[in-house]
C-alpha cells in the first residue's frame, strides 16, 4: 500500500478517534463548573473522571479479543456509536450520579476506540512503518486534546449555551466518522467463532471497582486502619485470583495469561501500568488548579495547558519518523522516560503563585515525557507477539495503561482530597474561622477574598503534592523500560517468511511467546480468509485498503 492509500484506509479511524479525544477532553475545564453546579464534591470530581477509565479499563481487552475474532471495521463503528450515545446522554445529568453512570457508558466506547485504533494501524503498516503512522495517530490525538478544553471553556463561558453543551457538540462529528469509515477503511478479516471471556471481565472490574471504591471512602467514612480496610482489600484480592485461575482455564480468555511470558510484554505492562497513574493521576487536576488555586476562567485554563500538549504533539510526530527512519526505538522511551519523570518532580514544586512561565516548561516535560512513551510502549509489544494474537497483546497494554489511570485518578484525587481539607482547616483557623463540614468545589468567585486566598493556597500547596508522588511512579516506569530488549522492527506486517526461515512454527502451529521474543518474527493470521460483510475483503485479496 502506498502512503496515499493508507492515508485513506485511516481518515475514518482518525476522525474517529479525534471525536472520542474531544468529546472526553471538552469536558476537562467545564468539570469544576459542572461539579459546582451539581452541587457535587472533591469525590464526585474525582468519580466522573475515575468511572470513565475504570470503564476503559475493563472493556479494552474485550474490544481487543473481539477483534481477534471478528470484523475490526464494524467493532470500531460500535465502539464509536456507544461513546457518542453516553456523551449524549451525559449532557442530560441533573445530579453527579447520573453523570457517573453516563461516563460509564463513554467509557465502553472509548475502550473500544483505544484498543482499535492500535490494533486496526498493525494490521495494515509494518513495524518498521508504523512509528511515522503513530505520529500521526499522536497528532491526532494531542489535537483533540489541545482542541476539546479550549472549545469546552468557551462553551462553559457563553452563557447562552452553557455545560450541557460540551456533551452534546461531538455529535455531528462523530455521524461524519461514521460515514468515512464506511467509505474509506477496508481490512483484510480473519474469522472464527466468537467466545468472549464475560466472566473474567466482570471479575476484573469487580476487583478493581472495589479497590477505588474502598480509596475513595478510606479516610472519610471510616478509617484508612480499619475493618472495612481489611474485608474491602482482602475481598479485591480474591476476586483478582479467581479472575487470574479463570483466565487459566477459558479458551478465549480476555487477557491471555501466556503473553506474559512474553519479557517484552511484560516490562511494557509494567511501564504502561506506571505511565498511566503518573499521568493520568496528576494531569487530570491542572484544570482544577488553574481555575481554582489561580482563579482563571475555564476558556483561560485550557489556554494555561498547552504546553503540555505542545510537547506531546511535538515529542510523538518527530518521535515516530525516527524510529520509522532509523529502526531504533528504546532510546526514545529511555529518555521519554527521564523527562516525564523530571517534569513531575519540577510540578511537585507548583503553588499558587508559581510564575507560569516556570509552569510552562514543566508541563512541556510532561507533554515530551508521555509522547514518546505512550505509543511506543505498543509498538515494542506488537513487534514481539504473533499475528493472531495482536489484538489481545495490544489491549493488554492499553488495559494496564487505563487501570494506572484509574488508580493513579482515584489514589491521588484521595490524596488532593485530604491535603485540601488539612491545609484549609490551616489557614481557616488563622483567619480564626472554623472550617465547615461541606464536601462542594469551592467557587472562587462567590467567596470573601480572604478566605478565597487560603482555598487558593491549599488547593495549589496539594496539586504540588500529588505531582511529587508522581514522580516516583513514573521512576518505576523507567526502570521497566531500561530492561526492555530492543529488538529490530520487522518490515513486514505478518512476517511469515521469516518465521519459517527461523524453524519456528508453521501456520498450523501457535508461536511461543519465548520465540517471539527472540527473534521479533511475527506468527501467522488466525482463521479463514473471506466474508461477504460490507467493507471487509478477504485476507488474501492484497486489495490497497482505498478502493
């Protein structure tokens, strides 16, 4: 395929996934507005961003497994469809628990974009390719993530259209997603009975549900050192066992255990798992920070961001020509790696009264630090796993991405929390007022300007805090990624030939992982080729993706 007709094959995908960035991203700067005007709490905000992720969390390697059995074209159309209904259905919330249960079902949908966008760029690029086309699909992204704050603080800002708004503005461009990928993405379709694991996706989510439920009430409604400590973790624990002993014994299991004897994998799962707290836990607060500890508008706010998005925008599309150029990709991680780690650190320091130009240069750490380990983290796993089995490896990665960022979401919002409420308690008690027992945002506005400079103070004292214990986070990450063996990018997308130039496996044969790892071929397509659905072709047909 030519540059052109992939270009073609994935301006519906793109478009699609930009839809999914800016109907998440729009939300961010309206958050405290919206949380505010729901008269909702610390916990609410914490909860509305924690559901959609934990819902991403659980659906991603569902969508990954399903499109290891089944039409890729027509999961990716679903999953957007499903996303747009929640976002919808979200601008109807008249409480914070409708808007939760709403994000829940945005959360289904992105999980289905997420892991799709990876698996669907593999099945038709290279390896070796694929870094320039993960720029692309890093552009993409950082555009809507540069695109949805601004678009959702002038909407917030207009009075004449107000929050609501930000849910329902996705719509029209997600209908002109849809129509492009019918018309333009066509897909080679391996077919074979469907089976999905829904057993060991309810464990998983359970698990995981109960560990955040029990971080966002320790502390709060009972202690951190209590009995309800001990039942709510012990009981996490043994559903994630029963979860692992399911998977063992299912033949289509959602997160197929025997990858992890994959190195390569593995160290990413745990550099992924580590990204994603670190940078789904602190970032998701810097909208509260500039609107509360700095008392910027919501429109002003997402401006304040930018050079976040700038790095990342920057660090992956010149990131990804390189390693397409060259072939070398674990010196990006590397140093992606120490640059998301400094700029957490350097974050740690923020106050209210930081200079933003100090600030400026912090976040752009952040924005070099996760573009150039993101996608590559997915790169090196796809690189090293059989054909078969892309979808799954892939979805692993972003499921263990998500899940960071659920618990990084929840532990640090519990944490901001904690610290706000301590520091407030502080500063009210000099002023010689006792603080109320209300759990609701403040805002800013409405408040006597001293105590509005001591809510200003704690919130920026706290935000300061949960980026510092980022920081060692991300360090784990690093670790992971310095005992990753870089292993040359194949040329080829289904790499065959070079399978059986190596004595592994024939087509009829799966692939061990320990080969895979060893020597970077990937194995054979799974199923038989031909289907007469509208827009897949068959799997031998060599048809360029464009017609």
């Amino acid at each position: 395929m030519t540059h052109r007709q992939i270009m073609e094959a994935l301006s519906g995908l793109l478009l699609g996934l930009f839809v999914a960035i800016l109907s998440s991203t729009v939300v961010s700067n309206a958050l405290p507005r919206i949380i505010a005007d729901l008269h909702g709490g610390q916990s609410a905000y914490t909860w509305v961003v924690t559901s959609t992720l934990l819902a991403t969390t659980v659906s991603t390697p569902i969508w990954g497994k399903l499109a290891d059995l089944t039409s890729k074209k027509l999961l990716v159309q679903l999953s957007l469809v499903v996303f747009i209904v929640g976002s919808a259905a979200a601008g109807l919330s008249q409480n914070t628990g409708m808007l939760i249960g709403f994000r829940v079902v945005q959360g289904l949908g992105a999980g289905g974009l997420t892991a799709l966008a990876q698996v669907i760029l593999a099945s038709i690029i290279p390896p070796r390719e694929r870094g320039r086309y993960n720029g692309y699909l890093g552009a993409v992204m950082a555009l809507g993530t540069i695109g949805g704050p601004l678009l959702g603080g002038v909407i917030v800002d207009t009075s004449w259209l107000g929050w609501r708004w930000c849910f329902y503005v996705g719509v029209p461009f997600a209908l002109a997603a849809l129509a492009v990928l019918q018309r333009t993405l066509r897909l080679p379709l391996a077919t074979r009975d469907v089976k999905v694991d829904f057993l060991g996706a309810a464990l998983v989510a359970a698990a995981v549900s109960l560990l955040l439920i029990w971080v966002s009430l320790a502390g709060d409604n009972f202690d951190w050192w209590s009995w309800q400590t001990v039942a709510m973790v012990l009981a996490a624990a043994a559903l994630a066992v029963c979860f692992v002993l399911v998977e063992l014994r299912t033949p289509e299991p959602i997160i197929p255990m025997h990858l992890f004897r994959n190195r390569t994998l593995t160290l990413s799962v745990v550099a992924s798992l580590a990204v994603g707290t670190a940078m789904f836990g602190a970032t998701v607060f810097l909208s509260q920070y500039f609107q509360i500890s700095r008392g910027d508008s919501p429109t002003r706010a997402g401006v304040m961001t930018l050079p976040m998005i700038i790095g990342l925008v920057a660090s992956s599309t010149v990131v990804g020509r390189l390693i397409s150029a060259y072939g070398k990709w674990k010196r990006y991680l590397v140093v992606g790696g120490a640059l998301l780690i400094a700029g957490l650190a350097l974050m740690g320091t923020a106050r209210a009264d930081t200079a933003y130009g100090v600030l400026a240069v912090y976040m752009f750490l952040i924005g070099c630090g996760v573009g150039m380990t993101m996608q590559n983290l997915v790169l090196a796993v796809q690189n090293t796993v059989p054909m078969h089995e892309l979808g799954a490896a892939s979805s692993v990665v972003a499921f263990f991405r998500t899940l960071g960022g659920a618990i990084g979401v929840s532990v640090l919002g519990a944490v901001l929390a904690s610290k706000v409420s301590a520091y407030m308690a502080d500063g009210l008690a000099e002023l010689g007022v006792k603080a109320s027992g209300g759990g609701s945002l403040p805002d800013i506005r409405t408040l006597p300007a001293p105590i509005a400079a001591v809510v200003e103070d704690s919130y920026g004292h706290a935000t300061g805090v949960i980026f510092l214990i980022a920081a060692p986070i991300a360090l784990v990450a690093l670790i992971a990624i310095l005992f990753i063996k870089e292993i040359p990018l194949r040329t080829a997308v289904d790499d065959t030939a070079g399978v059986q130039a190596a004595g592994l496996p024939g087509p009829s044969e799966p692939l061990p992982a320990a080969a895979v790892a060893d020597t970077g071929a990937q194995g054979p397509g799974a199923g038989t080729a031909g289907s007469d659905r509208p827009g897949d072709e068959p799997a031998d047909a060599g048809a360029p993706a464009s017609r």
